[in-house]
C-alpha cells in the first residue's frame, strides 16, 4: 500500500497536477467528450440535470454515477448504448449540474429522484446501471419501484455498509467540509484506478479529478451521508428483475466478495468480474465493460 501511495504521489505531482492547471486555465475539457449537454426539471423540489439520447422508439437505460463525479463520467459507454436504447442520465443532488437540496440525503430519496425522474419524462420502465452508489441507488430503486425497473446493473458496489465504512465517510466528510473537494482528489484517484493506469493514462485521470472538483461540498457530503445508511442485504431476494453484478477486479473498496454476497441473494443474478479494473471499471476497462453490459442489455431488454 505504501509502494502504491509513493508511485500515486510521484505520478500525481509530475504530470496530472500540470494536465489539471492546463484544463482550468484553458477554459477546455480535457477529455475528447467535453461535458454534455443538459436539460433541466424540478424534481422532489430542487433542480435536477438529466440528459436523454437515442431513438424514442428504444427501451430505456437509466445511468447512475458514482459519488463525487457526475453524467459526464458516461462519455465511454453513452456512444454504444445509444446506438440500441434510449440512454437516460442524470447529475447527482449536488453533482454536475443539478441542485443540491440540503446537505443530508438518504438512499430512498436519491432512488425517489429517479423515479420522479422518470414519470417528468413519462417513462414507464427502463434499466437501471449503477455504479458505486450509483449501484446502491440501483438496489434502492428495484424494491422502492419494481413495477418502473424492466433490469439491473450493479458495478462495483455493496450492499451494507459496515461501522468502520461509516467511521470513514464521516472522516471525509468532515475534511471536505474544512478543506474542500481539493483535499479528496489525491486520495480518491488512488482508490478509483489502479497504479498502472494513472501511469499511463494521466489525461483521463486528469479528466476525472475535474469531476471531482466540480461536485458541490453539500452535494457530497448528503450523498455520503446516502451512503452510510447503505443496509438492504437482507431485502435482495426481493429483487425480481434479471440483474447483473460488476466487481472491478482490484477494488479494494468494494472487492469480488460483496459483489458475489449481492449475486447469492438475488434470484438468478449473474456475476461478471471486470478484469484490470479497479473501482471505475467503466473508465479504466471501458471496452471490456462496455461488451459486459452491452451482452447482458441486449439479453434483458431485446
């Protein structure tokens, strides 16, 4: 651990810090992606941003980011899926774009928020993937709303969160709210991808601490709060909708083992364990993750 903190230091000082400067002081996006567009609806009271794309005519997959990112964090997959659905997604309270109501959420709020989403846009039912508590929202949504869900993706996430996970999003919560977002991105991007990819891939890992530093510290610290009352293991086999779990095959956070106490529960819930990748697997493997999902959406939806 130290060997990989020392290598994310040294990396992170001689090239992403100067990729980060370049972004703020060029007005640009990093990434080939730039920022989509948004359109805006007030829901559950405050503001949100949504984006919808592909044919009308499509079903409907809804993306769910992981915390301190935002719809952006999609650029990889949004190409491809639009191609075969209508691809629905959306900020986070207090990410990107969208408002942030207060500074103390729940998981059934941020689960309601979709689903309030949805009937703005009179959607019926759709797909839901989610990743970090993207996924934690996900599993909230299938037993809040099972009726709106027509399939579940779950990526690198769990299921409960243990007191000393508590004990550590109330640490960073509070150091966000002395020290700001500025504090989390070092630590983040080393938990996020593994050592070989912040190596190589400097401009994308540049790309996603602008995403980090984008999110509101209200927006945060209530959605990590959301994330501290994680606790519906024993509520899975509730789960009808076919569902797949995606472990990032290095993440330390949320390794292979929660993904597969999530898979024993729900009924009939597939398990494919994303090669290379640490926590966003989405962003470190996007070709491999993005086969995975593709496979299992075109099973599930078609």
């Amino acid at each position: 651990m130290q060997a990989t903190e020392a290598l994310f230091e040294r990396l992170y000082s001689a090239k992403i810090s100067r990729a980060l400067w370049l972004v703020r002081f060029s007005g640009q996006a990093l990434f080939s992606g730039i920022a989509m567009t948004r359109d805006f609806a007030t829901i559950n009271g405050f503001k949100l941003a949504y984006s919808l794309w592909g044919d009308r005519r499509y079903p409907v997959v809804v993306l769910s980011h992981s915390l301190a990112t935002n719809l952006d964090l999609w650029n990889y997959q949004l190409p491809l899926l639009a191609r075969r659905f209508r691809v629905l997604l959306y900020d986070l309270r207090g990410h990107g774009a969208s408002e942030a109501p207060g500074d103390n959420y729940t998981l059934q709020e941020l689960a309601s928020d979709v689903a309030a989403l949805l009937d703005h846009l009179q959607i019926s039912t759709a797909a839901f993937v989610g990743l970090s508590i993207g996924g934690m929202i996900g599993q909230y949504f299938a037993l809040q709303y099972p009726e709106k869900l027509a399939a579940l993706i779950l990526c690198s996430t769990g299921s409960r969160t243990e007191p000393r996970a508590k004990a550590t999003i109330q640490e960073r919560v509070e150091t966000v709210r002395r020290e700001g977002l500025a504090s989390q991105v070092q630590p983040t991007l080393a938990r996020w991808f593994t050592p070989k990819f912040i190596e190589e891939s400097p401009a994308n890992v540049a790309w996603i601490s602008e995403l980090i530093l984008r999110t509101s510290v209200d927006g945060y610290a209530g959605c990590a709060r959301a994330a501290e009352g994680l606790d519906v293991t024993d509520a899975l086999h509730n789960i009808k909708a076919p569902t797949l779990i995606v472990p990032g095959e290095f993440d330390a956070a949320f390794p292979e083992a929660s993904s597969r106490a999530i898979q024993q529960r729900i009924p009939n819930a597939e398990l494919r364990v994303l090669d290379g990748a640490a926590h966003l697997g989405n962003v470190e493997q996007a070709h491999r993750f993005n086969e995975i999902i593709l496979n299992f959406l075109r099973r599930a939806l078609t």
